[in-house]
C-alpha cells in the first residue's frame, strides 16, 4: 500500500536564535515532527522550511504531498503570500492541513479560518491537561481520557475561530483557562486539523501521546481524492435534456 506522503514545515528560526529551543530539538521542531511521523509504516514524512526558496513548498512538493503540517511563530510575516495562496489551493483541492500551536496565527491558517485566530496566552510553564471530547474519533485513537503536559505555555479561550465542524479535544490547564485545542473543519475538499500542543521550550513533540494523535491525525486529514475544481459554462447546446422543447 502506498504511504501517506507528508511534509512538515518548519519555520525553523528558533531552533538557531534561541539557546533554550535549540537545547530540546537540536536537529530542530520539524526534523522531530517527522520522526515521530515517520515511525509509522504507513506514513512517509518530509521537511521543508521557510528558509528553503519557495519555502520548501515548490509546486511539486505541494504535489506530491497528501497532508502538510505547519509550525510558524515569529516568522509569520516572512512567508510569500503567493506560497500562501498555492497552500490554499491544494488545501481546497485536498490536501490536508495540521495546523500546530502557534501556527494560528499564520497566514494559511488566518485564510483558511477567515477569522483574526487570535486568543490568550501565558509562558508560566504550567500543567496542561488535553481532555478527549470524542473517544470514537478517529485522531483519538489509542488516547485515554486525557493526555497531560506538565510543562508547556497557556493558550486560553476567546479562541478567534470558526465553530469548529468537530472538536476532538478540549484542555484545561492549570491558572484555571480551557482551550478548544483540537479542533476539525472542511474547506473544500481539504481537511483542516488545528492542535494546540507545541511551544518550542518544551519537548512536547517528543511526547509519546502527541506523536500518536499527530500520525492519527495524518490518516484522517489525509488526501483522499483531488477536486481541480473551475467555473465551466454549460451551454444550452450541451444540456442533456433540450431546453424548452418537448
Ligand atoms: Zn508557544
């Protein structure tokens, strides 16, 4: 059977600019994503990063990927617009998208959701417990009541999103804040998981359980079809009934 082929994008600026960063994933957050991804046997993960051209995201690598993951933080503003836009457009043609931690305010995930995606925020380095809202779904698979963190940044509610089309999770952590913090939608023929796990001083995407929702996550927001979809007229000539005729 073929492989779920993922890329993992990274912005990779951290990993270089921050002592802190750079001691937990000194091979850096994407290369630790894609490991954790590609213990899978069904699942064959890439990386790509902002400072590649075209950010890793050349017309054939968004080919040639059925799900792309993306974590951004302070280099948002660097990513080209027109990268956006071909993200966009194999999002709706298909691809799937994970969106993680401070990945919501990217620009892909800003046009995807069509809202600010703003919310609270905290670097107390405070538990965080991630509770399953839906034991049957898929992405939840082989999780238990809750996954816990016990050092990560606090994301709380107003989260500036869409009513998600599923909420898998929800989290509390310990100031006393919640967070929709896996969440689902449909944007054309593309699936969109958004995962709220992932500041960058924490090894949190070495953590067993994180690893085991994202690979659950790929399945699910996997490609499964490519809609290349226009705006065709449909003359009277090629009706399949003559119009007005009888
Ligand atoms: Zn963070």
């Amino acid at each position: 059977m073929a492989k779920i082929r993922v890329t993992v994008w990274g912005e990779n600026i951290h990993e270089h600019t921050h002592k802190a960063v750079k001691k937990v994933y000194p091979k850096g957050m994407h290369t630790c994503i894609a490991d954790g991804l590609n213990e899978a046997t069904d699942i064959k993960a890439i990386t790509a990063t902002l400072q590649q051209p075209e950010h890793g995201l050349t017309e054939k690598v968004l080919a040639n990927t059925d799900v792309l993951t993306w974590w951004g933080h302070m280099g948002h503003h660097l990513v080209e617009d027109v990268i956006v836009s071909r993200v966009q457009r194999r999002v709706l043609e298909g691809m799937g998208l994970i969106v993680l931690h401070s990945g919501h305010y990217s620009k892909i995930f800003k046009r995807m959701m069509g809202t600010t995606c703003s919310l609270c925020w905290r670097e107390a380095a405070e538990k965080e417990r991630i509770w399953v809202c839906n034991p049957t779904h898929p992405i939840t698979k082989g999780i238990d009541r809750f996954i816990e963190i016990p050092h990560t940044e606090m994301y709380g509610e107003p989260f500036g999103i869409p009513v998600p089309e599923e909420q898998i999770f929800i989290t509390w952590f310990e100031g006393g804040e919640v967070f929709r913090s896996g969440n689902v939608w449909k944007r054309g023929n593309g699936k969109i998981f958004y995962f709220e796990p992932g500041h960058e001083t924490f090894p949190i995407y070495f953590q067993k359980e994180i690893k085991l929702v994202l690979k659950n996550a790929v399945r699910y927001v996997c490609q499964q079809s490519i809609w290349k979809d226009g705006c065709p007229m449909i003359t009277a000539e090629q009706t399949r009934e003559k119009i007005g005729k009888k």
